[in-house]
C-alpha cells in the first residue's frame, strides 16, 4: 500500500482546510511496493499517485452539505439583533447580562402569536424595564421565517 499526502496545493484544492490530506492507496500491479529494480517505475507510481488524488479531490465534491445560506444570513442578524436589545433591556453589556436564552426554532414551534408572546414573557420575567415592545418587534422579525433543520446531504 502506498501513500499519497496532497502538499498545500492539494489542501488549497479540497477547500483551504488546516492540514494536509493523507489518501491511501493500492498499488495496481497486485505486487508490493518495494523492492522494483526499473527506475521509471517510482516516477509512474508518483505521476498515477498524483492523477489518482485530482480524481479523488473531484468525487470528493460530488457529495456536499446544503446549507441555506439566506436563511443562515437571516437568522444570524436576527440573533446579533436580539443581543444588542436584550442589551439594552438589561442595561448591561453582552458578558454581564444574565443568563436568557431565547430559542428561536422555539418560538417558531409555538402555535400562534400569542404562545410566542407568552414563551418570550416567561423568558424575560426578571427584566426591569418593559418589554412588550421588543417582544412584538421580535415577533414581526421572526414571522416569515422557517425552523433550521439539520444540514442536508446533496448529491450533485
């Protein structure tokens, strides 16, 4: 068996990753690897080696995780958002704030309007300052927006 490890070509190639990949390979000819007194042979191995990872790399791409981008982009501004409110409800920076989760796939589950109302209230019940308006600025952001599922694999 022999080994091809793709240099950072290859790692530029497969995606800029942190480190080298590392293929193993059989050899074709049924017979091992040492001991082969032609010389042009190790240049061949090298040169199929070399062809045989471009053809990995280019199978390697054929599978990929779907992510929806937008949605991510959405739901990321949506969550620097809250931040930044929940901010200025508590009257605190980000470190000091205390600890308030807001689900959003949560809400997203509740039935209605008036569940999620219901969720954020709970959430925020030792909040000092009100909080009605932030609860129904989020509720309109978060209307059209749908639960994330997990990555889905694609074929291509």
């Amino acid at each position: 068996m022999s080994v091809a490890t793709g240099g950072s070509e290859a790692a530029a190639a497969a995606g800029g990753g942190g480190g080298n990949r590392v293929f193993f390979q059989t050899p074709r000819g049924g017979g091992g690897s040492g001991g082969g007194s032609s010389g042009g042979s190790s240049r061949e191995d090298s040169v199929s080696a070399a062809v045989q990872v471009q053809q990995r790399r280019h199978q390697q791409g054929k599978v990929t995780v779907k992510y929806d981008r937008k949605e991510l982009r959405k739901r990321l501004v949506l969550e620097e958002w809250i931040v930044e409110q929940l901010g200025q409800l508590y009257g605190c920076e980000e470190e000091e704030m205390p600890d308030v989760e807001i689900d959003i796939d949560d809400l997203l589950d509740a039935a209605n309007e008036e569940e999620r109302a219901l969720k954020l209230q709970e959430t925020l019940v030792d909040c000092y300052k009100p909080t009605e308006e932030f609860i129904k600025e989020l509720l309109t952001r978060i209307r059209g927006m749908r639960k994330l599922s997990p990555p889905q694999k694609k074929s291509i």
